[in-house]
C-alpha cells in the first residue's frame, strides 16, 4: 500500500503528482462540495422566510461558495507541490492580452462580483431588461437567468444590471401601484364611473386594501372622445399583475354594461364650409 501511494503519476521538475496526493486533492474536493451543500440547505431550511430574505440568503452564500473554492484549490495546490505564486507571475502577460480579447466576459465577471456583493439585485426579484419583466432565478458570475411571464428563461449578461438602466419592481419591497386608464362618454355620471371602478376591486383577492394602500380613482384628463379615469391600486403579486388587471377589466366592462356606461369610439366633428 506504501509503494501504491508513493507512485508517480506525473512529474514536471520539482512538481510530482502521485497516487495519494492526487487522491488527497479528489477527497479534499469532495468534502468541500458536500460541506457547501451542507451550507446551503441549513441556510434555506426555513420555509418562513420572505422572498427577500431568501434572496439575500442565496447572494450570501454565492460569496461564500466562489471564495471557498478559489481557496480550497489554492492551498490543495501548494500542499501538492505546485508554486501557485509562480503559475500566476508567469501567467500575467498572457492574461493581459487574454483580458483585451474578452473585456465583455470579463465585465460580466466582475459585475456579477458587483451585484452579488451589493445585493442591489436579489433571487427572485421581479426586473424589466430590455422591455421585458421576468423573475430572477439565479444569479451567477458570468450571467443571471431570468423567467419570463410567458414562462421561458432569458440569459441576461450582469453587465446589463450595472451599466444600463434596469427596472427593479421589487426591490426593497413587494408593493407596488399600477393603474388602469378607462374611457367613458361624456354623458356619463361621472360619480357612477367611480363607484362601479371601485366596485370592481372588492373582490380581487391579489390587491393591498389596508388604509395606506386602498384603492383610488383619479380624473385624469378630458381627452378628445371620452372622460379618462385611473383606477389605481396596490399589489404584491407583481409577476401576474397582468393577469390582475385583465380580470379587472372583465368587471368593469361588465358593469358597464349593467349600467349604460357607454366607452366611446374615437370622434371627430367635421364642419363642412358651403361655397
């Protein structure tokens, strides 16, 4: 067993690989990966916690897993044998000239560094790129993946949530105002109008309705066919909010109807001039 240890696998000048240092460095890997894993379910154990919090579990642990590896291979490395101080001085001119032909995947790299350390963007926050609003599933060096509400995943480069102008719909809180425009004729009681657009929002179980965030409507302008409302209103179902505003223009065209509230077409008075 001594001599099967002891045998030379490799060998390139004062660095040797044999059979137990190589076995050493395999072992020395998997208790790393098993104590990581170990990690990450104590610190998403608790089915509690808020979406937030989570996220900001996950971002925590992100750091701890990359600094982890980097050290655990470094020191693997040295007890080997291998200069790792020598690999990286003789390395530097190659990666250089390595780092001007890849500067987008090397900004990736370090805006991933950025986000992961500031948290200005978290697991499961809900972001629009690029005009598109989707969930943030993970968050790695290079790229975060984000799922849409058509329900495929987008690949988005980190350098996106540094350097250009991202919305974050949740960040700091899950409560956000949307609003829907609605346009009624002129004839219309416009105190009728805001009855029936309040009405609608009684039963749609998705908005906030406690005092500070209870539901509202605005006059918003007299346009050139119709009277414009907003109805506005508060949700922490940010993803779907789609889905809530469809259902509450079901009610309110429904209760139009009901009513005789009339949503004009577009109009024009054209004057004829006689000769």
């Amino acid at each position: 067993m001594n001599e099967f240890w002891k045998q030379v696998i490799f060998k390139l000048g004062k660095f040797t690989i044999t059979t137990g240092s190589l076995t050493g460095f395999l072992l020395v890997l998997l208790i790393t990966w098993l104590v990581l894993s170990f990690i990450k379910r104590l610190m998403l154990r608790n089915k509690t916690i808020s979406i937030s919090e989570k996220g900001r579990r996950i971002s925590l642990y992100q750091l701890l897993k990359y600094f982890t590896w980097v050290v655990v291979v470094a020191l693997s490395l040295r007890l080997m044998g291998f200069d790792v101080t020598i690999f990286v001085a003789g390395s530097a001119a190659l990666l250089v000239g390595i780092g001007f032909g890849l500067q987008n995947i090397f900004s990736d790299l370090v805006s991933g560094l950025f986000m992961l350390f500031e948290r200005k963007v978290k697991v499961g926050d809900i972001m629009e790129v690029d005009n598109i609003v989707g969930k943030v599933l993970s968050i790695n060096l290079r790229t975060s993946v984000l799922l849409t509400r058509d329900g495929y995943n987008i690949i988005v480069p980190n350098h996106k949530f540094i350097i250009e102008n991202v919305i974050n719909w949740s960040h700091n809180s899950y409560d956000r105002r949307f609003h829907l425009v609605v346009g009624v004729s002129y004839k219309s009681d416009v105190v009728l109008v805001t009855k029936i657009l309040l009405e609608a929002t009684k039963d749609q179980v998705e908005l906030i309705k406690d005092e500070k965030h209870k539901p509202f409507v605005r006059l918003q302008d007299f346009g050139e066919s119709a009277i414009e409302f907003n109805l506005m209103f508060w949700t922490y179902d940010i993803f779907r909010v789609e889905q809530v505003k469809s259902d509450l223009r079901y009610k309110i065209f429904q209760a139009f109807k009901e009513n005789n509230v009339v949503i004009p077409f577009p109009q024009r008075d054209v004057h004829i001039i006689q000769p």
